[in-house]
C-alpha cells in the first residue's frame, strides 16, 4: 500500500433501541468525519441498534423500523465509504425443518438474523458482512438470535469470501470483520491478505472488565502480525444496563504496533492516515475501574429517563464509596442522601456521614427510623419473641430503610442506588428489599478489599479526605445490633475476596482451592454462602460488571441446588 488512507475511527455512545437518535448521531459524525477530509468511515458493531439488542430482535417492527433509518443513513453518503453495524434480515424457509439445535431458528422463526457490518456509498447500500462467530459464553448469546453467513466459502481454510474486502477511493482494499472474528485464530482476518485486502477493519462491542484491555491489545498486536496487515479497530463506548464498553480503538500496524489509540470511556473521533499518533498514557487498575463505574453509572441513570437519584449514606464505606461515584457521574446536585440511623448507630457513623455528604455538598435528609422499628416490633410481639436484636429484628431494620428510599423514589422520581459490594451479595450478608433495594447496584461487583482500593485512589486524587478518615479506618459494620462488626459473622475480607475470585471468577473447585493453601473449613464456608445465596441474587438489582465474571447474567446458577464443590 503505498499510502494508508484516512480512517475516520468513530467511536460512539449508542443506546439500545433508541434506532432514531442512533441513526442520527451516526449522520452527525458521518458528517463530521467527511469534513476531516475522511476516506473511510467506521462506526463500532450493531451503533445503529445498540449492543446487545436481547429480544428487541424478535420484533419485526423493530427489525423493519431499523432498516428504514438504514436507509436514511446510506442517503446522506457520498463517495466515501461508510461502515455501519446493523442486523440484516431475511424470510425463514417455512418449508425447511431447522436442525432441533439452531437456537437462533427456534428464538424467531420469521425471520433469520445476521449481525452484519453494512457497507454504505454514494447514497445506497453496497453490501453486507455478516459475523462468522457467534459467541455464547459469559454475557454474550448471540447464538439465540444469530445465523452465520448464508454462503461460506468451498475452501475450509478460509471462512469469508471477496465480499468482505472492499475498495477505496485511493485504491486500497480494506477487509472487513466483526468483533469476536477478530479474536479467533486462523479466523477471518487470516482471509484477508490472500483476497486482496491491504488492511484489516474490526468493528466491535467489546464489554469492559478490569484488566482486559491490556489483553485485548496483546491479541489484537498478535493477529495483526499473524495476518500480515494493519488493524483498524472500532469499539462501543457507553453503558447498556450491567455491561460497560469502554472504546479505546486503535489501530495496529502489520508488525504489531499500536500507532494510534481513542480515548477510553469517552466518545471519540480518531482520524488516523498513517505515522504514529501520540498514545494515552496508560492508567492503573483503580482509576480504569473508577471511570467504568462512573460511565456505567451515569448511562443507566441517564439512559432509564432519570435525572436525580436517592440513596442511603450510612457512615460506612460502600455507601460513602457509591456516594462519590454518583456525584462524579451526575453532579452533586443530583444526589439525595437519606441518613437513616437507629439506635445502634454509632455517633462516629453519624458524624462521618454528615462529614462526607457535606463535602461532596449533597443534599441530606436525616430520618431517624427507631419509632418505626418499636411499631414494627408491636405489631409482631403477640406472635413471636422480638425483644432481643436477632437477625429478624435487623432484617426489620434494614426493610424498614429501604421502604423509605422507595418512598422518595415514588414521590419524587429518584432512582434508588442500592450501595452493597460483591463480597456481601456473594454471601449473602445483606437482607432482602431492605439493603439490595434499589434500581442499580453500581458496586455490586466491586469485592469489598476494592471497596478499599477505590476510595484510598479517589482520596489521593482529590487530594484531600473527601471521603473521611474515620470511615476508612473503622471496622466494617452493619450496625444493626449492639457492637456488631462484619468479621464476626464472615471471614477476613482479605481471605474471603481471594476465596471469591477463585470459586466464581476462575470457577474451581472446592478441592483445587485448597490445594491453594486455604483453610479447608474457610472453603467449605465461603462456597457454602456463596451457593446458598443465589436466590436473593436472583432478586437483586441490576450490577455494572467491572470483574470477567459477575454476579447476574454471565454466570447463570440454578436457586435450586444441591452440588457441593
């Protein structure tokens, strides 16, 4: 290639459904990257519809409405070609009998799906590329909807055909793949150079969890060596329910080099045309899973049709930590804290929980909940012993705060932030409709020794104790009875989040932990609370994932269990 072209890398915010302001954003950055002067313009995997569209595919209309804003979009283009990332769709053979395993036949029978990268020019639409692998692991279930290409190649060597390569205006042929046929060896992209291609275009929703990034660079390097080819690469950016995407496209060139690199977690308009752009500096594990949060955060509430949000600030360190989130993501103005204390609440959690709403400057609400406790408490008295403060009575407690949140969630319109953490929802050392009351959980996959991490960066950022000391360094407690502290009901956090990763993110076994060097008996308890637990996980918020294994959608536990190990 004697000259790489200008690529105009367009790395948008799509939201699922939303087929007339997607289609109009992609016409405003269509325009935009045209007058940058763009020879090629890509847009990340399914932005006109948003990632992942779930069961909205199952609704002709749907399906129907996004081909009409298709075909808006394809009438704005000029000469320089545009990739869009859209569903296609065909009539089904009703006289065919579907393989009893085509899950994608069987979850719509009208039509047949392809996840398809459309290419637009000069006012039509050129031609489609469907995506050859369809994943269907962790969160991903593509295959429920999906079908492969409808015409693969004779040669097993090669599972795309010359349709996938197009040419420029300059003369250069870019290939073109979508997303996980990037991360397949031998897949697609392998195709490319011997069809003519002089670079290879991925476009992509690429879920974020901590660590991956690095990961997907290193893969991304690897096959752009292996194919011989420069990499273009798209991603979504944005929120869409429990999934984060946080952009960061980049292109590589054939020797494995990362010449140029969109800002993460942002919007972003990269024009690249060959040399070496000037790189983001990398940034820590903590401040990466910060700016995740805050963007998942912000989209969910945004995104649902809210604008304010109410929650409870106890004086500990998850709500403190998801209090500071929130008023980074929406604004101060937009947070309502409702301090809730009772008898058992220590005049330090107090005291730190007015300390801190006062210096995020949000606006506070105290409600004292001990009458409502002793009202509780009458009406039951006649039917069972609740003098003492055993796990009823601090169950009533905690109902009891999160009814009021709802209170003001119906009054006013405020989503309701439940503020618990991975460890505890992993245990199940939180009550039902009292605690995990809420909307979204935005730390319900942040292990509570992250908990730690998040707010001792978010300190040293601000340079000064927003979230205060003395709720750092006091023992974790519910406070729901007198003198109580989390480790004297669960292990040590540090042993007990170590168990966590193992048992759920890396999915050994009882036996392979131990062999670890774990307490067998620490083991035994942890697994047994995590197995036990899946039912009031199955009732609980919706959870940003920032770990390769959340609780919710991508790991999928039967309640009804007996396996031990």
């Amino acid at each position: 290639m004697n000259r790489f072209p200008k690529i105009a890398l367009c790395q948008i915010n799509s939201t699922v459904g939303d087929l007339r302001g997607n289609a109009r954003k992609i016409t405003e950055w269509i325009n935009k990257a045209q007058s940058e002067g763009a020879e090629l313009i890509v847009f990340p995997e399914l932005s006109l519809i948003g990632y992942p569209p779930k069961d909205l595919l199952l609704k002709t209309r749907f399906l129907e409405e996004q081909r009409e804003r298709l075909e808006e979009i394809a009438a704005v283009t000029s000469d320089v070609p545009v990739i869009v990332g859209c569903v296609h769709f065909l009539p089904r053979d009703p006289t065919h009998n579907h393989d009893l395993y085509d899950l994608s036949a069987r979850a719509n029978v009208r039509w047949k799906l392809f996840n398809s990268a459309v290419l637009l020019r000069n006012g039509k639409i050129e031609r489609r590329i469907h995506k050859t692998h369809l994943p269907d692991y962790d969160v991903f279930d593509e295959m429920r909807y999906f079908s492969g290409p409808p015409s693969m190649p004779k040669s097993a060597e090669c599972s795309v055909t010359s349709d996938s390569v197009t040419e420029l205006s300059s003369g250069v042929k870019a290939g073109i793949t979508i997303c996980e046929d990037i991360w397949v060896e031998q897949g697609p992209a392998s195709c490319m150079k011997g069809l003519g291609a002089d670079l290879v275009v991925n476009i992509s929703a690429s879920p974020f969890y901590a660590r991956k990034f690095q990961s997907r660079l290193d893969m991304l390097s690897r096959r752009a060596g292996e194919v011989g080819l420069p990499l273009v690469y798209v991603n979504a950016v944005g929120g869409q329910d429990d999934l984060i995407f946080d952009g960061r496209s980049v292109v590589v060139t054939e020797e494995g080099k990362v010449v140029a690199l969109a800002r993460g977690f942002e919007e972003d308009l990269l024009i690249y045309d060959g040399g070496t752009r000037e790189i983001q500096h990398e940034i820590g594990e903590s401040e990466e899973i910060w700016h995740a949060l805050v963007l998942g955060l912000r989209d969910y509430v945004h995104k649902n049709g809210f604008t304010k949000v109410v929650l409870g600030i106890s004086g500990g360190i998850d709500s403190a930590l998801v209090a500071v989130l929130t008023a980074e993501a929406l604004g101060s103005e937009n947070v309502l804290g409702l301090v809730m204390p009772s008898r058992y609440t220590s005049k330090q959690s107090l005291k730190d929980a007015l300390l801190l709403t006062n210096n995020l400057r949000i606006k506070t609400e105290p409600l004292p909940i001990d009458d409502l406790v002793e009202a509780y408490k009458k009406s039951l008295a006649e039917y069972m012993d609740i003098s003492k403060p055993d796990v009823t009575v601090q169950n009533i407690q905690a109902r009891i705060r999160g009814n009021l949140l709802m209170a003001f969630s119906n009054k006013f319109g405020h989503l309701v932030l439940a503020t618990g953490n991975k460890s505890e929802l992993a245990t199940g050392y939180a009550t039902l409709y009292g605690d995990m009351a809420g909307g979204l959980a935005p730390i319900g996959d942040v292990p509570k020794t992250l908990v730690y991490e998040l707010v001792r960066w978010y300190n040293a950022r601000e340079g000064t104790d927003q979230i205060p000391a003395g709720i750092l360094q006091r023992a974790p407690s519910a406070e729901l009875a007198p003198g109580q502290r989390d480790q004297d009901d669960l292990p040590p956090y540090e042993l007990l989040d170590q168990v966590l990763e193992l048992y759920v993110e890396e999915n050994l076994s009882s036996k392979e932990i131990r062999e670890k060097g774990f307490d067998e008996e620490l083991v035994h308890s942890v697994i047994r609370r995590i197995d036990k637990a899946e039912f009031k996980r199955r009732q609980a918020a919706p959870i940003l994932k920032i770990t390769p294994r959340a609780f919710g959608f991508g790991r999928r536990m039967p309640v009804t269990n007996r396996y031990e190990g």
